[in-house]
C-alpha cells in the first residue's frame, strides 16, 4: 500500500511539473512570435490602426 502511495504521489508531481514546464515553454514561444496580435490585446488595436491608417509623408 506504501508503494502505491508512493507511486502515485511521485507521480502527480512529476505530471505537474511537466505539465508546467511545457505551458511555460508554449506561452514563450507564443510571446515571442511575430504573428498578428489580438484586437483585443491592449498593443493590438493600435497595431491594427497603424498598418491600416493611411501614411502622412512631409
């Protein structure tokens, strides 16, 4: 019964701490790629206006 206990506690927290290595690992990945931002992101609408705006040359 120990063993199993011991098993399945060990196991729990190496599932974990893979799981939030691999979530960690995403999300970098995902703020580091040069893709389209969300309308919703607060940087992104203006990113949006700025490439649809018209550019005022002097």
């Amino acid at each position: 019964m120990e063993l199993a206990l011991g098993f399945l506690t060990f196991g729990t927290l190496g599932f974990v701490a893979v799981f939030g290595y691999l979530s960690t690992r995403a999300m970098e990945e995902m703020r580091n790629n040069p893709t389209e931002k969300s309308a919703l992101s607060r940087d992104g609408i203006a990113e949006r206006r700025a490439r649809t705006s018209p550019q005022v040359s002097n």
